[in-house]
C-alpha cells in the first residue's frame, strides 16, 4: 500500500494535524520545558562561571606558583627571591598568556576613626592591567600610582569599614622581614569591588616595589598568578611548569586552590541531570498519551489498513514518526526560545540587586550573565528524540496485540 518512506512520512504528519488543538498542547507544553531547562542551565552555569572568574581574576590566575612552604606558613620570609628565573620561564611557556607577581604581607589597616586586619598587596600595576580584572572593578578613583608618592587602592567592603573615601590617609602596618614592624601612611586614591570577598573585604593594594621597601624584602615576592590561553591544558602546564622549576616552588591549579568552586561546578551538572530526567520523563508522558489516545481513535482505521495488506512494521514506523516529529516540533521552538532567552540576559544581565548583600556574602556579582553553550542544544536533541521513540513503543505494542478482524470491529 506505501510505496516509500516519503509516503509514510506524509500520512504522519497529516495525522498530527487532526486534531490540532491537542497536538499543539503538547508541542507547547515540550517547548516551555526545554525552554526553561535551556534558560536555568545557561544561568547556573553562568553564574559559576563569573563566580570563577571573579575569584581567579582578582588574585590567583589560572595557576599560581608560590615557593616551597609559603602556602602553609604565609611568611614574607618563605617568599620567593628569585622571581627573575620564575619570570624568564613564564616568558617562553607556549599556553602562558599574561603574569603577574604578587607580594602579600597581612597586618594592619587604620583610619582616622577605625582599624581592622588587612591583607597589604605589593602589585604591578602595568601587569594587572591586561593579566587582572582589578581595572575593570574600579568603583571609584583612578587604577594608577602616582610614582614616588604613597598611595593605596582599597577593597569597596574594606573602604566602607574603615568609613574612609578618596584622598583620605590610611595607615598600613606589617610585619617585615626581620620582624621588625614596619608602617607608613598612604592616600586612597581607587576603590574596587570585584566580588571576591577576599579583595573586597581585606585587600590593599599598593607598588610592588614600596611593599618590598617596606617589608625589607629586596626583589621578593609572594606569589606568581598566570592566566592561560587555553584552560583545556590546564594540568599539562602546571606539570610542565613544575617540571622546569623543581622542588623549590609548589604550583597549584586553581581546582586544587578552590576546591569549594570546583564542588559547586560539579553540583551544579549533577542537579541539572537530575532536572534533564524529571522535565524528559514528563516530555514521555505528554507524547505517551497523544501517540496512544491518537491510536485508539484509529483502531478501526489501522485494521482496515492491516487486513488490505498493510504490514504492521509499516504502521509502526509511521506512528513513531507521528511521535518523533511532535518531539521535534517543540525541540525547535523550545530551544528558539531559550536561546533567545540567554541571549537576552546575556546582553542585558539578569537584575539581582535587591539581594545584593546576600549575594556579596558568597562573592556572587548582584547581575549575573548566562552563558550559551551548544551542549544544552545537543543534549536536549538527544534527550527529545530518544523520548520521542520511547514513548511511541508501548502504544504500538498494544497495537501489534490486535489481530485486524478484531481492530476493524474495536469500539
């Protein structure tokens, strides 16, 4: 009776307009979930991609290199001193794109009218500039030092604290290195809040080459932050790395740093797997019933098809593509419109101010970016297909049960 696939292919998709209403409920309610999944997985994954790089941006790079012992004591004096040989080596590595050297020394700050703990930063402001995101996070004042003048940029938290504003004196005390307690007064001259909790409640940036004055600390500095060009060889340069600088230094990736971050990305893909299961298996549902009530209605139609030589497998392949192409049709205008969606937010942010004191608590930014990643798409194509088949199964097996005599006369 079918003289071809295009055939089939057309019945198919004429039955699906017979009763158009019920067809388009389905196609509607599919679209609205893939659109919603798409939309809180560009979010969520948005969100924790700015929360890293909030973090990584504003102080540890992409992998940082510290000399042996610092990261447990945290001792100007288990500084590294010689950041030339570190430089040199920076320099030449293929997937290094930008550097940066720190010295970090914690002790004191006081104002006029407050003091509190403070992390004091040695930085080179030329190098963060490209290598950081302490620019772009300027609030207020200018990201610059005034040479031979003593000047300080504040964390916004720290600055509020302290209830100082540009211009005015604060005073910076530290521990140096012959543990001798070395101070001096700077003027603020920029404030910036980056959403790392960490710069933005304790952080005071001020030369390099003054904080190496004042700590007594010659050429040393801390710590070496690198931003690469390529994350996907991330653990390949930490090793090649560590390699040519031996036993004398530790490298950590910024996985092994944050260890919390790297949790919450984790979490965050298990929860939307577990999301992706519940939203598929009502997408099931949904074509379950249409695909089999759908049947029902034709029974006696089907039989009278059956008993003039159709072949059952020919019957089968046309209600699974009955099934398929409703999966496809909300496939298309749900990811149109969650695509649209990220787009959208993406250009424009999605507005969270209202809870921006909550959110400063865990270093989120009060307007949050989605990202769009094809994988969303392609997973759900996936997900959309494979239910779509599925779910055309069981209806087509209580099919295949009746013998066309008995489907010509089912009522």
């Amino acid at each position: 009776m079918f003289k071809g696939s295009s055939l089939i292919f057309k019945i198919a998709y004429e039955n699906l307009w017979r009763r158009k209403f019920r067809t388009m409920v389905v196609v509607l309610m599919i679209s609205i979930a893939l659109a919603v999944l798409t939309f809180i997985s560009g979010l969520y994954d948005g969100w924790v991609d700015q929360m890293v790089r909030d973090t990584l941006e504003s102080d540890t790079g992409y992998i940082t290199i510290y000399k042996t012992g610092y990261r447990l004591s945290e001792k100007v004096t288990d500084s590294i001193n010689d950041p030339d040989k570190v430089a040199n080596l920076l320099k030449v590595n293929d997937n290094v794109k930008y550097f940066y050297a720190r010295l970090k020394n914690d002790g004191m700050i006081s104002s006029a009218r407050y003091s509190q703990g403070v992390r004091i930063m040695g930085i080179e402001i030329e190098k963060e500039e490209n290598a950081s995101n302490l620019k772009r996070s300027l609030r207020q004042g200018a990201f610059s030092f005034t040479p031979g003048k003593k000047e300080v940029i504040l964390g916004e938290v720290l600055a509020n604290e302290l209830k100082v504003k540009l211009k005015n004196k604060v005073v910076l005390m530290g521990q140096a290195k012959d543990k001798s307690i070395a101070s001096a007064a700077y003027r603020v001259v920029g404030i910036v809040r980056t959403n790392n909790p960490a710069i933005d409640k304790f952080a005071a940036f001020i030369p390099l080459e003054d904080a190496q004055k004042l700590f007594l600390l010659n050429n040393d500095v801390s710590q070496f932050s690198v931003v690469l060009k390529n994350e996907a060889f991330l653990e390949d340069t930490k090793k090649d790395i560590q390699q040519k600088l031996g036993n004398q230094y530790e490298i950590f990736t910024w996985k092994e740093l944050f260890k919390g971050l790297e949790w919450m990305q984790k979490m965050i893909a298990s929860y939307m797997s577990v999301a992706y299961s519940i939203i598929f298996v009502i997408v099931a549902i949904g074509i379950f019933n249409i695909v089999l009530i759908s049947i029902l209605e034709r029974v006696r139609e089907l039989g009278i098809m059956m008993a003039m030589g159709t072949r059952f497998f020919q019957i089968a392949r046309m209600i699974i593509w009955e099934s398929i192409m409703i999966g496809a049709l909300g496939f298309i205008f749900g990811s149109l419109f969650g695509f649209l969606l990220l787009l959208f937010f993406n250009i424009v942010g999605l507005d969270l101010s209202m809870f921006s004191k909550g959110l400063e608590t865990f270093g989120m930014a009060a307007v949050i970016r989605p990202i769009v990643l094809p994988e969303y798409f392609l997973r759900s194509a996936i997900a959309v297909f494979l239910t779509s088949f599925i779910a055309a199964l069981w209806p087509i097996r209580i099919l295949k049960k009746l013998k066309p005599i008995q489907a010509i006369h089912f009522m």
